[in-house]
C-alpha cells in the first residue's frame, strides 16, 4: 500500500488483524428460511470501514455481492420520512423497541401501530407508504435512491426475490393484519412484494460501508457529493438503528458497541459512527438473534480498539477519528 500516513496503516493493520481473528469462528448458521439463502458460502468474511471523507480501508471478502434484507429498513425508514413527511410515518409507526422477535405479529394495543421500523410489521407499514406515493415505479425508485447511498448501480437479486416472495407467508400474515388495521393502504399484496424486492437488493460489504458513511455525513456520499438522503432525517434512522437495529440483542449491542446498526439475515451488519465513518461487514452465519456472529464481534473489537463507542470518553465531541485519520488538530 502506498501514500499511507502511519495513522491509516494502524487502522488497516486493526481491520486485517481482526478478520484474522474472527474468521476462525465457526459458530452460528447461515438462514434458511429463505430458500435461496441458505446457498451462501458461510466461510467468507469481509470487513469495511469508510470514513466520512470517503477514505476506504478494506479486508476479507468486500467484492462479495449478499442481499441487504433487513439492513433496507432503516435506509427506507428515511425515505419515507424525507418524502411523506414526519407526522405522516409516525401516524402509522412508532419507535418503540419491541423486545419481541423480528417478524412477530403483533401492534402495539391501542394505536394499532407496529413497535417500530426495524420489526418487520414496521418496515412493511413504512414501504407501504412509498408504494402508495410512487405505485408501479415504486421500485425502480427505491433501486435508484439505493443505488445513491451506495455510489453506484445496484440490481436485485431475482432467485432470492423469488425465493422470498413464495415462501412468505408470515409477512403475508402481517401485511394483511395492518390492513384489517387501516395502517397500509388496499393494494397490501404490491406493497408486500415491494418489500420482497427492497429485501432482495444486492450489496457488498462495501457498498454497506459507502451507504453507512453517507449517513456519517450527514446524508452526502463522501465520494459522489451527491445528497442522498436529506439531513434532517438522518437523527432519526440513527436514531431507530441505535434502539431497535439488532433485535432482541439492541440493548447489549447499545452496551457494548454503542454504534447505531442494523443486521441482515442474509449476513451483512451496516453501523453508524456519527460524523465519522460507516462500517460493513459480512459473513453469513448468524446467531440465536438473527445477527452475523462474526459481524457482531469484529464491531465490538473495531468500537473497542479504536474508541467509537458513543459515549467512550475517547470520542471527543465524535471527532476522535476524524483527527487520526485527516490530519487534524
Ligand atoms: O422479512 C424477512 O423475512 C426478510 N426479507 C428480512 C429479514 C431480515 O433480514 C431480518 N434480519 N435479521
């Protein structure tokens, strides 16, 4: 590697040192629920750390194209905050961690409103809302608002879509509670497969990385310059990330970590350090909660080892980072 300050190659060094580390882990199970899914190699590991500069520090299997699932959630949850506005998403979802598992079917007593945007009931009632606005082009433009964060073209991946879209019943089941409930509008069955396919957009772990780092940056991409996402949502996905993005493991993840994140069942994990940088990781194994097992550790040592825990006292003001690694003050 050339043209490296000193400060970069540690950080190259913690990335490389903990994909060694970690990749000797062989515990958990790739999903199968999916169909497709459970054809994902569950040895590859990749690790990516972008900062909110657009500078990339890479490791293991970065190029390996996985699909987003549930890390769509909180990407769309901004969308349709940016685009329907606030009160509108908040009549139909709230922000709640639920302490119940993803695809639960439940609504909140009362307001009949899901928990929040990262249970599958929330995630539906919010992609709903974007179908309702956009209709028959609802997808081509979620792709093409995707395909902003990331900074380049992304596509779907059709067997899994497929695979999803015939075997998911439970969502079906869900979908069709919250519109006996009037939370989505009558054409349930196209906001469902929207979800499907929002689900079944391919990503790498740096595409994760790129789209964690926009968000760091306050919703620009730090190599396009192109706004992806308007600022003022931002506080909010981070927000619903940090409480609800790992399911029933959110509260540890917040104790541990303290990064906001969001975890696929396809393997990947996306996380947040504010103003900062963006990390992704992949490897398909997860654990009992539905998070990468690897995903989940090499988080944990990176906030550890390089102090991005929220309120580590090494992040000053979020701006530990940024001085390490720009050659600030
Ligand atoms: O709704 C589903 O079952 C998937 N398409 C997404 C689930 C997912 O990624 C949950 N993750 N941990």
């Amino acid at each position: 590697m050339t043209n490296i300050s000193p400060s970069q190659q540690e950080i190259q060094a913690v990335v490389d040192e903990l994909r060694a580390r970690y990749a000797r882990i062989d515990e958990g199970e790739v999903a199968t629920y999916i169909p497709e899914l459970s054809k994902a190699n569950p040895d590859e590991f990749g690790v990516a750390l972008v900062t909110a500069g657009g500078r990339v520090f890479e490791t293991g299997h970065c190029d390996r194209l996985f699909t987003i699932q549930s890390i769509s959630k909180p990407f769309v949850f901004g969308m349709a905050l940016e685009e329907c506005g606030h009160e509108r998403v908040f009549e139909r979802v709230d922000v709640e961690p639920s302490g119940d598992a993803f695809n639960a079917i439940e609504l909140q007593g009362g307001t009949n409103r899901p928990h929040n945007p990262m249970v599958n009931a929330g995630a539906i009632t919010v992609t709903a809302l974007l179908h309702a606005r956009h209709g028959a082009g609802a997808f081509a433009h979620l792709l093409h608002r995707f395909s902003a964060l990331a900074g380049r073209r992304l596509e779907i991946d059709h067997a899994v879509y497929e695979s999803e879209r015939s075997t998911g019943h439970r969502n079906r089941a869900i979908a069709h509670l919250l519109l006996n409930f009037g939370m989505v509008h009558d054409e349930v069955e196209a906001a469902l497969d929207l979800y499907f396919k929002q689900c079944s957009i391919l990503v790498t772990a740096r595409d994760l990385a790129m789209m964690a780092a926009t968000l760091s940056n306050m919703g620009c991409h730090p190599i396009t310059g192109k706004t992806a996402l308007d600022m003022s949502c931002v506080k909010d996905v981070l927000s619903v990330m940090f409480t609800c993005g790992m399911y029933d493991y959110s509260g540890q993840w917040a104790y541990r970590v303290g990064i906001p994140a969001k975890s696929g069942v396809a393997g990947g994990v996306v996380a947040v350090v504010n103003r900062q940088l963006g990390i992704g990781t992949y490897s398909p194994r997860l654990d009992r909660f539905g998070n990468s097992v690897r995903g989940v550790e090499a988080c944990s040592e990176l906030a550890r080892r390089l102090g991005l825990h929220v309120f580590d006292c090494l992040n000053v003001g979020s701006s530990f980072l940024e001085t390490v690694l720009e050659g600030g003050p």
